[in-house]
C-alpha cells in the first residue's frame, strides 16, 4: 500500500517539527483508502502532552484522538495514520515506535529535523505479525 499527501500536508509535517524542535512533535493523518491507498485529506498536529523525555518520546491526549476521530467521521473520513518527528535522528522508526504503534492498517510518517531544520519525511507501514515496520511510497499529489 501507498500514502498520498499534497504538498502542504507534508510542508504542515516539517513546519511542526521544526517549531517544536528539540522535542517530539505528533499527529494524526484523516484520509480514506481508495484503490489500495491511503489517501490522507488532512492533516492533523497534536500537542505533545508527555511529562520527560520529550526530545525523544511524544504522547497524544486520547481526548484529541477522540475528537479528532469524531471530526473525521463528520466528514466521511478516517485516521487512517500517524507522523512524528525524530530530532537529531533519521526517519527510520525505532523499536520503542514499533511497541507503540496502535494500527497496522496505519500510514507512520516520521520527518527527521536536524538542528531545527525538518528534512527528509518517510513512511512506515507495521506487519501484520508486529514483527517490524516496511517502508511505504509517499506519493505527493
């Protein structure tokens, strides 16, 4: 499967990143899939409520996740994935990632922001069996 973003959903990704540098930034992707695709028509940044170690851990409020869920459903779409920066660190996910990814039906886009400037954005797919993430295609439509 493949992710599509615009080019301003990818550009509201690094902006993020780059204003919450140096600690971890996250958010939701609202979307459908169509023709085997997720197809994100929205991208959403969430505050980041985690209490220690923040340059390398991000936490979302389960009552955003809710409203955001609602706010997809009321216009016909779905969180269909999840982005978060890596300071000072590639956009490869961790193992601490793979713990905590909810979804295997989910996009993970990580951006890599590297003293404050957001570079190169990546997608992540889980297997079914959890065992590790894949890369997926960003198609920029």
């Amino acid at each position: 499967m493949s992710v599509r973003l615009t080019t301003d959903h990818l550009e509201t990704i690094r902006q993020h990143g780059e204003r919450t540098f140096p600690e971890e930034c996250g958010g939701l992707l609202l979307g459908v899939v169509e023709n085997g695709e997720r197809v994100i028509r929205d991208v959403l940044p969430l505050e980041n409520i985690r209490k220690d170690s923040r340059h390398n851990r991000v936490e979302l409020n389960p009552l955003d996740y809710a409203k955001a869920e609602r706010e997809a459903a009321k216009r016909d779409l779905g969180v269909w994935g999840y982005y978060h920066s890596h300071p000072n660190h590639p956009a490869i996910p961790s193992g601490f990632d793979l713990d905590h990814a909810p979804f295997v039906e989910w996009s993970y886009l990580i951006v890599s922001v590297r003293d404050g400037k957001a570079e190169e954005v990546r997608a992540w797919t889980v297997r079914e069996d959890r065992s590790q993430f894949d890369e997926e295609e960003i198609i920029n439509a």
